[in-house]
C-alpha cells in the first residue's frame, strides 16, 4: 500500500513545512508516503461565483490528473464522515490487507470541484470545523502516523 497525498497550494509557512516533515519522516518505516503539491489557481481580489467555480475546477482537474489509475480517492472536506483515531487505524489496516494505495486529496482555499467530489470514494472530514489548508497537512500526516502507530503496537498513541 501507498498514501499519496494530493494537495493544492505550494508555498507553506516554515511552521507548516516543519510540522509535516516530522511525522512524513515517522510515518515511512510504517508506510510509503507521498506529498504532491499542486498549484493553486490564482485568484483575483474580486472573484464572483462563477470565478470561483473555475478556480475549482481547474483545481479539480489537477487533483483528477494527478490521480494513478489504481488509487483510491478520498476527498477531504468538512462535510465528510469523521472518525475517531482507532476507526482510522482499522480503515488503514483494510487498505493494507487490501492492497489499496490512495490518494488524499485537500482541496484549495474554495474546497473540492463536484468532479473531484464525484471521483473521490468517499469524503473524510478531520473536524466540523473549517481549518485552513496548511494546518490540514499537518493534521492529516500526524493523524495518519497515530493511526498506523497503533497498528504496529506503537507507544506513540495513548488513548485512555
């Protein structure tokens, strides 16, 4: 199994980069992890809807071509299912036993295009709150290093 991580947005603050690069080191002797960093479709000052419709869909079509032909796509958006860190671990586990590889995919600042939304195999949410798109990758690795460190008998988590 594979993770890759399909991300719009490429300059990150040095908090985002240190953040991530941490757990991306620990998560690799668990599981072969990637991050592709896509182009965020530039924004006027102005945007009406129909601006931001595009820049979704060009968005979109980064993420789609981006995708290998064998990954499953989960999108991530506030709207999807929630799951607690040990749900996560038995998710990953299935994709292990399964043999999936995976794609990741955080949207840019005005979310996921239908076709990504249409493509993904489901939609995870991280929390019901709206968080900014740096702090997701940062999120997103550590939650998956938690989760892949309880399945190897890790100590790292220490759920009550």
């Amino acid at each position: 199994m594979k993770i890759r991580i399909l991300t719009i947005g490429q300059k990150m603050p040095a908090w985002v980069l240190t953040g991530f690069e941490d757990y991306f080191k620990r998560i690799q002797p668990f599981v072969q992890t990637q991050i592709i960093e896509l182009p965020m479709a530039k924004r006027g000052k102005n945007d009406s809807e129909a601006d931001i419709l595009k820049y979704r869909q060009i968005e979109g079509d980064s993420i789609l071509n981006a995708l290998k032909q064998n990954e499953i796509l989960i999108a991530l958006e506030v709207g999807g299912r929630e799951f607690s860190t040990e749900k996560l671990a038995d998710t990953m586990k299935s994709w292990m036993l399964e043999g999936h590889d995976v794609a990741l995919a955080i949207g840019g600042p005005d979310g996921h295009s239908e076709a990504v939304r249409k493509a993904a195999a489901w939609h995870w949410s991280l929390s019901k709150l709206t968080l900014p798109h740096p702090l997701v990758r940062v999120m997103l690795i550590e939650q998956l290093y938690r989760a892949m460190s309880i399945n190897h008998n890790h100590p790292y988590h220490r759920a009550g």
